[in-house]
C-alpha cells in the first residue's frame, strides 16, 4: 500500500474537472438526457439569441449606426442593455424605459433578420426616449415613436408584410406601420380603446412617419 498521502478522502470519488463539467452539460443540451425539457430549450434559445445579438452588434449596419446614435445622445449601450430572456410568444422585443434596456424574447424570432429589425425598432425607442423625453402615458408620444420604429426598422418590408398574412400593392409600408402603431397603442394602459389609438395616431401621423431622426432616410 502507498505511504503517499491522498487528497481524495476514503470512498469519495474525486470531483470531475471543469473540462468534464462543461462536457456533461453541453451532451445534456444536445441528447435531453439528465435535464428538464424547458431548461433544455431556453438554455439552447438564449445561446442562439445572444450569437445573434452579438453578430448584429458587430455587422449589422442599422444596428451598429443606432448604437452610435445612441452614444452620442448620452445612452452608451452595451450588451448587457439587450438582454435574452424567455417572453410570451406574442412578442419579440420591448423597450423597458424605466431601467433602460431592449429586451430581446429569445426562441420567437423567425431568423436573425427579423431579430435585426427587432433591436433596431426598441432602439429608435431608445433613442427617442433619451433625445426627446418621451412619456410613455403621453398617448401622443407613444403614437409617435412607434410610428418612426414601425417606419425606420424594417419591420414593415413586402417581405415582413407577407409573413404576416398582408399583401397590399399600394402604400403597403404606410399601411403597415399605421397598423403596428395603432396596435401598440391601443394596449397601452392610458389608452381606452382602440378608436383612441387609432384616433391619436392619426393626429400625429404626418410629422412623425416624416421625421427619419437619426436616420437620413427609412431604413
């Protein structure tokens, strides 16, 4: 028998190293075996989301320009002001104006394309927020920055609008994005109902779907 003294007490078996860890954990992942179902798929839809998150943050014109934009209004956004979480599936993404930050609804995007126009849209939220002081139980307010996200996102491509089930060959973009705003607006808690949304959006329609800020033209 060793004289050699052990750092592994009697009966106990050594702790598998770091390496062996992240190895389980990614077969967990990959086969479903020794993890719950939900943990398994919001483990591999927030690793997708955050690749594109940081793809977009690193080669998407429109995104990379907003985030410049921001910085120059005072806002210096970081990953860590986009996050990945879980959402309901009727969304992709919200501005949280009251800490500052676009969440991203990982699992609900179609591609990274619609998760491109998803960053942009909460960012010109953003920057609407910090260069014009929006109040978001201003109805009037809320109407118009949701006109200029509609508008200068992408979220209203021919493309996006066929997804959707629209087709339109008139002003099908003024169509759309008139019909995002109103939608949005009308859910808003000091709206009370959608002949109001409908109602203010339009009041404010001309010079807000005119005013492209920061953007020299829609995107």
């Amino acid at each position: 028998m060793s004289d050699l003294p052990s750092s592994t007490p009697a009966g106990d078996a050594p702790p598998p190293n770091k390496f062996f860890q992240k190895w389980r954990r990614e077969f967990s992942l990959l086969t479903g075996l020794g993890i719950e179902s939900g943990d398994r798929i919001n483990t591999i839809d927030r690793r997708k989301c955050e690749n594109w998150k940081r793809d977009l943050l690193n080669y998407s014109p429109a995104v990379v320009f907003m985030v410049k934009q921001l910085q120059l209004a005072g806002c210096n956004v970081t990953p860590e002001h986009l996050p990945c979480t879980p959402c309901d599936r009727s969304r992709s993404g919200g501005f949280a104006s009251d800490i500052g930050a676009v969440v991203l609804c990982q699992g609900n995007y179609m591609d990274k394309k619609h998760m491109e126009h998803t960053m942009v849209h909460e960012l010109v939220h953003m920057y609407d927020h910090a260069k014009f002081k929006v109040d978001w139980n201003n109805l009037r307010h809320h109407a118009c920055s949701e006109i200029r996200a509609g508008s200068l996102s992408g979220d209203c491509t021919w493309r996006r609008e066929i997804g959707r089930g629209f087709l339109s060959f008139t002003n099908q973009h003024q169509a759309c994005v008139r019909r995002r705003a109103i939608l949005s607006v009308s859910v808003n808690p000091a709206c009370p109902d959608h002949a109001t949304a409908e109602r203010v959006v339009n009041e404010v329609w001309e010079s807000c779907f005119n005013d492209t800020r920061p953007f020299n033209e829609i995107y």
